[in-house]
C-alpha cells in the first residue's frame, strides 16, 4: 500500500498544481490558433525545443501522448492516434518510427482535432488525434535529417546512426531511410537460494550480454496520380544479427563451487521485409474509396548451446537448432460516405493471412559422448489463421458539443495448428461480434467528456502454440494448439481539461469484462505412465500457455501537463502519470482469486523539461516506477519488482556545432535494481504440493551513457 498512497498524494498535488497554473496562467502569448475544438500549432511554437524530426513536434504537444494503438485483430483495430496529412499511414511500423522520418522543416504545422471538429476523419474512439500537416511544395524540394548515437553501458561502447532523404513535387513524393545499429548491454545478477525453513542452500552469480547488429533500410512514395487518385507505397528490409551470452555460478555457503553453466544463443540469417501501400479514390468530397494492403515476412534461424557441470559431475551439453518462419498479409478495403454535414459513415470489409513455422531439434550429449535426440512436445509446429472481417462506423456530430459514434465488426476466422511429431493436426473456427460505441461531449472548448463501451478480442502470440523454454533458469513452457484469443468487454469514462495553451488535466475510469483470459495453465502428458500417475506428478504435468476463463480489471488513470513558469521556473513543463488498478481471475492451478499475471498494481511516471531559448539549451528529466508483478507456473510463482525506480537526466544544446542538436544523456542514474523472489513448491502447486523453498534474485543493468548529435538540411 506504499506506492497506493503514494501515487494518491502525487494526483491530488497535480491537481492542485494544475488548478494554480490555470488560475495564474499570464498574457505569454503562444503561437496557437484555435477554432472549435481544433488547435493549431505553427513551427514558431516548437522552435523552442530545436526539433530535429515531426516526432521531436508531436511529442510537445500540450496534454498530448502518442498512441500507437493496441495490439487487436485486424488492421483498423490497431489504428493509432496520430495522421500525416489528415491520413493514417498504411504500415505497421510504429508511428513514433515514421514521424522520425519525417524533418521538422518539411512540416506546415500541427493540428490537435478533438472529436467534435474531426469533420470526416474516423476518430477510432480517441478524445482527439494530432494530424502532420506537411507543407505543400510547387517545384521540387529536397530534405535530409541525421542522427548519431555514442552509447556506453555495462562496459560496453554502442553505436547508432541513420538518415532520411526526402523528396517532394506538388504531386509526388519520395522518403528514402538508412539506419545502422549495433548495440550492446550486459545485466548482472546476484542470486541467494534458500529452504522451506529460511536457510541458506546457496548463493549464485548470473550474468547475461547481448549484441545487436542491424541495417534498415526503409523508402516510401506518395503519387497523387489525380485530384481523385491517391497511391502510397512503402517497403522495408532488415537484416540484422543477434546474440547473447549468458553465465551462471552457483556457490555453497562455505564458498566452495556447486554448479556451473554457459549458454550462447545466436539468431542468424534474419530478414525482416514488409510491403505496403494504400490507393484511394474520391468519387466526389462527399466520398471516398480506400484500399490498404500489408505484407510483412519474417525468417531467422536461432542457435543455442548450453552448457552445465556440477562438481564432479559430468560435462553435459545440450544443442538447439531452429528455422523459424512468420508472416502476414492484410488486404483492407473502406468507403467513406458523408451523408450529411454531420455525419460518416464507413463501410468496409478486411481479409488477413497469419502464420508461424517453428521447425526444433534439441540434442543432448554428456562428457563428449553421442548427442541423443531429446524430445520436446511440440517443439515443432506451423500455424496458420485466415480471418475475415465487415465492418461498419458511424460518427454522428449531434451538435457542436455532442459526437456519437457506433460501429459493429463481425469477423470469422480459422486457425489451424499442425505437428506431425505430436499427431496433432487441428482446425478451429471462430466467429466474434465487436461492437463499439463511444460518446465525446465537449460542454466548453477547455472540457471535455468521453464515455466508451467496447468489444475487443486480443491477436494471438502464435510463438505460444509452440514450446519455449529456459536452460539457464530451468523452465519450460510446453505449447497449446488449442489457444483462443483474449475478449474483453472494455468501458471507460474520462474527463479532460486544457489549463491554458500549454496544460492540460485529464482523469480516466476503466472497467473490462474478460472472456477466455490469457495465462499459463497446466498441461498433462497422455502416455499409459501418465493415465495411472498421481494427479500432481512432477513428469506428467508441465507449465503451458492457455485461457483460463473470465476475469475483470477496473481502476483509474491520470494524466496531467502544466507549465512551471507562474512557480519560477521560466520555460519549464512537468508532465505526470499515473494508473491505479486491480484485477481479479480465478487461478487453475490452485483454484484460488487473484491478481491477473503481469500486471502492476500502480504505476507513475515524471517527465520535466525546461527549455532556456537564450542560452539556446535545454534540460530535464524523467522517472518511472510500478508496484511489483507476478507470474504463475505450476511448481513455481515469480514476483518481480523495479524496487525505487528509473531515473533519466538530459541535457541538450544547439550552440556548440553551427545549429546541430547536440544531447547528454544519462539513463538509469544509481543503477536501480530490479528484484525477482521465485517461490518453489514441490513437486507443484497442485494439491498435495508444498511450500520448498525461495530463490532471491536482483539484477542491475548499470547506468548508460549516451551521446546523440542530430540535425537537418
């Protein structure tokens, strides 16, 4: 309850705060135009902030966050909440990456279009969306953007840079983007075993180091073919190398050496291409035709070696080898049609093809003798999953206070798993309703009200219906064919409130009503041993991905922005947020109520930032931190928590290389540590099981020190 009351105090001090900076708010003019519930951002109103990229614009947006939208079946599902060019992009690369394409020279101004004015724009439930207004261009224009990144962590120098190109005609343009990045990271951890009876059985060192090495190549061009005719394309292609080696020694009490292990994970030849586009037509400005395709393939080939030997044991070696495929292919089509001046409607239908081929083999071998194959249930396996989906929306403005908006989704999907090693070839069906309906009110152009009732039904992770597991940590998550997606009832109410061109206070209620949660489940071998076996046998029961029946999560959220300079700090903005939340699912292993895995009971985060246009400088900070989550495994619950939290500082200038942005960063100032308690019980948690013993681990990563030089012409 320390971090409950703790976030309490810190929203009543932001209201508070919020309330005074409103009540105080000078003549300081700012460069915002405002009509209705639409504000206007010229480039003199970021100028302050010696933005580099539209990305570095957006995110000074008052009151504003970028949204990228959740991860749901079907493309438009996932739409976020911000458009270039009053259009949402049609990749699915994160928005954040596209506008960091974009140079902020190229952009004619900011629109903040709160849900009342968004005239035929398909708000997708948000209060309001940020649109990229790009300048216009008669001849032919040219930009370029660069950035470079020096970064040093866990004793290791990492390197990143890039640039975009850009070309634009009044009816064509053209973004080409180069980014090379090889990273590294180390993460240490201390780790104390002990019994059921608190006593010590052994203390360990683990260490964990990875290496990235990456090339991203990315272009797009957009064709206005006609005043009728639109056509954007979009490619990318990735190759990239990965690896991580990890180390583990375990020691008694007396210091003497009890067990020792290695492991090298590789990932090679990965490729990662996606190919995009979208063309629409305008039969008249009342409406329009949009298509949308998305084509997206993934190939890359782990390779593992673990190596373990306990004192006077034998050296034992297991190898893995996998070739794993994934795809997706998305076909989207949309007619907009304004039936009136205060109404849209889209109606619409999307085809997709999904799927995921994991080819496994592990070997194992014991002091340099043959490798034995070891068999792995479903270690091998392809899915597939073709879906269907029509859809129409409807965005009713009532008045210039009042927009409704209803929609309806109905998708039918087939999902089929195969893996001949375990004689599983399956098919399933599914069909799910998704209705929506959303009601923004806007009683003042500073407040605003929004009330949403929603059906979502979450994507599958297709990685979970095959086996994973863990050498060095011992674990082992045996796959599910049979997976479901996650569907929640989703409900929200939220008000809003600007404090002046440059704050703003809102306050979110949530409630969800989930059907089939996502969590581990347990999973039964059918072998005759295992038929006659006690329910709770250690080698007949395992750890799987599953659904585990309904559930619910409710709570609330804050998100406040106000500017420091009625409190002396001239030029400062502090931005704070914080979630409150509690969940409640029925656990199927014990049987018991509890906390839905993974998820946080609070958690805030501090940004400050204060720019000093004289000194041509800036600087601030940022902190995060979150109450302790928990995962649940049939012989073991795992409870990690950030302990004090992060804390970021930066320091930036554009006087020291003839205009170029020059910034200092330091994340993770004190080298938080990050604390794991593993709860083991034997053989497991099912009845019969107890209570054997806890394992500590905490884990420091070490601050990081980075040095980025970016700029544009």
């Amino acid at each position: 309850m320390k971090g409950f009351k703790s976030i309490l105090v810190l929203a009543a001090s932001s209201f508070a705060l919020a309330g005074a900076a409103f009540a105080q708010e000078g003549g300081a003019t700012q460069p915002v135009s405002e009509s209705g519930a639409v504000q206007t951002f010229d480039p003199a109103f970021f100028a302050r902030f010696s933005p580099v990229t539209a990305y570095d614009m957006v995110r000074q947006l008052p009151g504003f966050s970028i949204d990228a939208g959740e991860s749901l079946r079907g493309f438009g599902a996932t739409a976020g909440n911000v458009l270039v060019d009053g259009r949402r992009p049609s990749s699915k690369d994160s928005i954040s990456d596209q506008l960091e394409r974009i140079s902020a020279a190229d952009v004619l101004r900011i629109e903040l279009i709160g849900a009342a004015s968004a005239g035929d724009i398909d708000v997708r439930g948000y209060t309001e969306l940020a649109n990229v207004v790009l300048k216009p261009s008669a001849g032919l224009k040219e930009s370029t953007t660069f950035a470079g990144t020096l970064r040093y962590a866990g004793k290791r120098v990492s390197q990143q840079a890039g640039g975009t190109r850009a070309w634009t005609t009044d009816t064509l343009s053209g973004r080409l983007t180069m980014q090379l990045t090889n990273l590294g990271g180390r993460e240490e951890v201390d780790i104390t075993r002990r019994g059921s009876n608190g006593a010590l059985l052994y203390t360990g060192e683990q260490f964990s180091q990875e290496q990235l090495v990456e090339v991203l190549l990315t272009g797009s061009v957009g064709w206005e073919v006609s005043p009728r005719d639109t056509v954007n394309l979009n490619a990318k292609i990735m190759p990239r190398l990965f690896n991580v080696q990890s180390g583990l020694d375990l020691r008694l009490p007396n210091d003497a050496v009890l067990a020792q292990a290695s492991q090298d994970y590789q990932e090679k030849d990965i490729w990662h291409i996606e190919l995009g586009g979208d063309y629409e037509h305008r039969f008249s400005p009342e409406s329009a035709l949009k298509l949308v395709t998305v084509n997206r393939s993934v190939n890359w080939r782990p390779q593992e070696l673990f190596t373990q030997q306990a004192t006077g044991g034998p050296l034992e070696l297991t190898r893995t080898n996998t070739d794993l495929k994934a795809g997706e292919h998305v076909l989207r089509g949309v007619w907009t049609l304004k039936t009136h001046a205060n109404n849209t409607l889209e109606i619409g239908a999307e085809s997709a093809f999904n799927y995921r081929d994991q080819d496994r083999n592990l070997a194992f071998s014991s002091n340099g003798g043959p490798s034995t194959p070891i068999t792995l249930p479903l270690s091998s396996i392809k899915v597939e999953e073709t879906r269907y989906e029509v859809f129409i929306n409807d965005t009713w403005r009532v008045d210039p206070t009042l927009t409704l908006e209803a929609g309806f989704t109905y998708e039918a999907s087939t999902i089929s798993a195969v893996a001949p090693a375990d004689n599983v070839d399956r098919e399933s069906d599914f069909s799910y309703p998704k209705p929506r309906a959303v009601a923004t009110w806007t009683p003042a152009k500073e407040t605003q009200w929004r009330l949403a009732v929603e059906r979502e039904v979450a994507q599958l992770d297709f990685s979970e219906f095959g086996s994973d597991f863990e050498f060095i940590n011992n674990q082992i998550t045996v796959g599910n064919p049979d997976l479901e997606p996650e569907q929640a009832w989703k409900s929200s109410l939220q008000w809003k409130q600007q404090l002046g061109p440059r704050g703003s206070v809102s306050l979110s209620a949530f409630y969800d009503q989930i059907d089939d949660a996502q969590d581990f489940i347990l999973t039964r071998l059918d072998t005759p041993f295992c038929n006659t076996a006690p329910a709770n046998d250690p080698t007949c029961v395992f750890t799987a991905a599953g659904n585990i029946g309904d559930g619910e999560r409710y709570g609330l959220s804050i998100d406040a922005t106000y500017p420091l300079d009625d409190f002396g700090i001239k030029g400062g903005l502090l931005k704070f947020q914080s979630t409150l939340q509690d969940s409640k699912v029925t656990d199927p292993i014990d049987g018991l109520t509890r906390r839905i895995a993974g998820e946080e009971e609070w958690t805030y985060y501090f940004e400050f930032r204060q720019d000093i246009p004289e000194w041509k400088m800036a600087w601030g900070w940022d902190y995060f931190s979150a109450g302790p989550s928990s995962a649940f495994r049939l012989d073991e619950v795992q409870t990690e928590d950030i302990g004090e939290g992060d804390l970021d500082i930066f320091v930036e200038t554009t006087a020291l290389l003839g205009g170029l942005l020059v910034r200092l960063s330091a994340d993770n100032i004190g080298d938080m540590p990050e604390e794991e308690e593993r709860r083991f019980f034997a053989p497991n948690r099912l009845p019969g099981g107890v209570f054997s013993g806890a394992e500590f681990r905490r884990e420091t990563e070490g601050p990081s020190f980075n040095l980025t030089i970016a700029g544009a012409f």
